[in-house]
C-alpha cells in the first residue's frame, strides 16, 4: 500500500511541496494525487498547505527579526 495519511503530511511539509500543492488546490483546480484526491486526509489539503507555507515564510523572518532586534550595532 501506499504511506499512511501522517507520513504524507511529513513529507509533503518541504516547502516546494507545500507550493506545488497550493498552486495545484487553488488556481490549476486538479484534484488527483495523494495529497489532493477525493478520499484525502483534511489535514493534507490546499489551506492547510498554505498555512504551513506562510509559517515557512514568516517564521525564519520572525525569528532573524527578534534576535536582530536585541543586538547593538
């Protein structure tokens, strides 16, 4: 069989993968594969695809953002 619906979300949780599945849930519409077929998981879906993109975004920028913050240039 194929890997179960956790192990997808792991491997799936790169950032070129959550983008493709962003791009291919919302604008091209397609709807086949493990991660966006009829009988997928809720959690492998577009929105959460695309939460978890920004938080790859946003999060290293927060984070560069605080401890560059505190230090005295």
């Amino acid at each position: 069989g194929g890997l179960p619906g956790w192990a997808l979300f792991l491997h799936g949780a790169e950032p070129g993968m959550l983008y493709r599945r962003v791009v291919a849930g919302f604008f091209a519409g397609v709807d086949t594969g493990a991660y966006l077929g009829p009988d997928a998981a809720w959690y492998l879906g577009e929105w959460i695809a695309a939460g978890l993109l920004a938080a790859w975004v946003l999060g290293p920028v927060t984070l560069g953002y605080l401890r560059f913050r505190s230090t005295d240039l």
